[in-house]
C-alpha cells in the first residue's frame, strides 16, 4: 500500500504542479479564456488513463492462464521502466518544469490558442498512463484490488490538496527533495514489481527456473499474516523467491539506485556551486 500511495502522491502531485503552473500562467498573463482549454486538456488526460486502466483490468478476462501470466509480466516490466524514465526524467527537469511549460503555452496561445488542450493533455496524460500501468501492475502482483486502489487514492488526495495549499501560497516545500526521496523509495517498490513480472513469465513458462528457490521464508513470514501482507502490499515482497527473481531483484535496484544517488547528489552539487550573479556596478556620476 504505501508503494501505491507514493505512486498516487508522486505522480498526481507531478500532474498537479504542471496544472498549478499552467493556470498561474494563464492568470499571469491576462488570458483566463483559455482556462477552459486548458481544463479540456486535463479532463481528456484523466479519462485516457481510466480508459488504459479499464481495458488492462476488463481486457484479460476470458483468457487463458498462460496469456494471462505472460500479459501480467510484460507489463509489469513496462511499468517499471515507466517509473525508471519517470524519477530520472523529474530528477532531470524539475528545476525548469516551470519554464518548460511556460514556454510550451506561448507557442501554443496564437489564435484560439485550442493548441493548449494538446499542451495540457500530454503534460498530465503521460502521468496518468504510468500511473495506470504501475497500479495494474501492482495490483496483480499483490493480489488485491483493494490495498493498491486504496493507497494510490489517498496519493491522489493528497497530491491535490497539496496543489491547491501551494497554489494558493500557503504551503511551500522543497520540491527537490520530495522528487529526490520519493524517486529513491519508488525504485525499490519498482525493483518488487519487476521480480514479480519475472516470476509471472517463469510460471507461464517463458523463462525457467520456477522452482529453483534462492530462498524461502515462507515459515517466519507467512504469506497471510498481517506482516506478510505488509511486505507484500509495500515491496512486493515474496516469502519464497526463485534465483532469477532475485537477480532480477538485485540486478535492478542496485546499479539503478546508485545510478539515481550519485545523479542526485551531482545535481545538488551543481546548485551549490552555482556562482551568485555579482551586482551591477554603481553608475558613476560626472562631475
């Protein structure tokens, strides 16, 4: 749950600041009619992403186990380069997202400016369709509908109440170290969704090694337990886990984490070291 939860929190929070800055934007420069263009954008992107959800939940019924198990690794593999391209993108971009978007509405605000609907749709549509993709996945791999939807909708909420506190000027954070923690943790839950795709494909049997284990616990944490469920919901963990799973498991979170630290830390560097314009010099008066 609280891997979904970040999800839900990460990408609605993404979603709302590139809304927060767009509408700011718009009111900035005198232009509040094109706001429904802009709302346009973003009801076409939300209802894109239930669409995607609606057909990979609704769209495997009446298949066969092995379909269904390849379909359910496939994806689970998509999803977690969906979140590796997203925490490396935000480490990447988040200092310009403003400027970025910024730009994107001027270029797009000659005529009618109905080029805006496009602007606002891709912009919160591509956080909507890894949203969708990550949470099938991770429903799949928890085996409950309830934990993931329920911690991904608390995500959500919070996520926009925190867009409309930072719209409204009443909360600042630092969103750089909230993209940077948060990346940190959603490579770990993504590193449990990987493991668990592979498992998939082992029991469809695409890749081999279902039953050779690198270990099972299953006796200290039983799969039904509250603490089971717990790693289960969170990491995705599994009390019996093959060879493959866990070099799946280590072979992507260890170079992918160090990666994301050694990245962040250079990006942090490089803010510090950032030279403080010197001021402009007095003008000298003639005598």
């Amino acid at each position: 749950m609280l891997g979904n939860y970040l999800i839900g929190l990460r990408e609605g929070l993404e979603a709302a600041l590139i809304v927060t800055i767009l509408i700011a934007y718009i009111v900035k420069i005198d232009r509040k009619d094109v706001l429904p263009r802009i709302w346009l954008g973003v009801g076409l992107a939300v209802l894109l992403a239930l669409g995607i959800g609606a057909l990979l939940t609704f769209g495997t019924y009446g298949l066969s186990f092995t379909a269904q198990e390849i379909i359910g690794g496939v994806l689970s593999i998509i999803a977690t380069a969906l979140v590796t391209w997203m925490v490396f993108w935000m480490l990447r971009t988040a200092r310009d997202l403003k400027g970025h978007l910024q730009g994107n509405i001027d270029r797009h605000l000659v005529g009618s400016g109905i080029g805006l609907v496009l602007v606002a749709f891709l912009a919160v549509g591509r956080e909507g369709i890894e949203t969708a993709v990550f949470l099938w996945a991770a429903v799949q791999a928890s085996g409950s509908n309830a934990l993931p939807l329920l911690g991904a909708g608390l995500g959500i909420l919070t996520a926009i109440a925190l867009g409309w506190l930072i719209y409204s000027g009443m909360l600042r954070i630092n969103l750089s170290r909230f993209f940077t923690w948060t990346g940190a943790i959603l490579i770990v839950v993504a590193a449990g969704v990987l493991s668990y795709g592979v498992h998939d494909l082992q029991e469809a049997g695409v890749l081999p090694g279902l039953n050779s284990l690198a270990f099972n616990v299953s006796a200290a944490v039983p799969p039904g337990s509250w603490y089971g469920t717990l790693l289960k919901g969170t990491l995705n963990f599994s009390p019996a886990t093959t060879w493959l799973e866990l070099t799946a498991w280590l072979g992507y979170v260890l170079p992918t984490l160090t990666l994301f630290i050694v990245k962040s830390r250079r990006g942090r560097a490089q803010r510090v070291a950032a030279p403080v314009p010197a001021p402009a010099p007095a003008p000298v008066l003639a005598h």
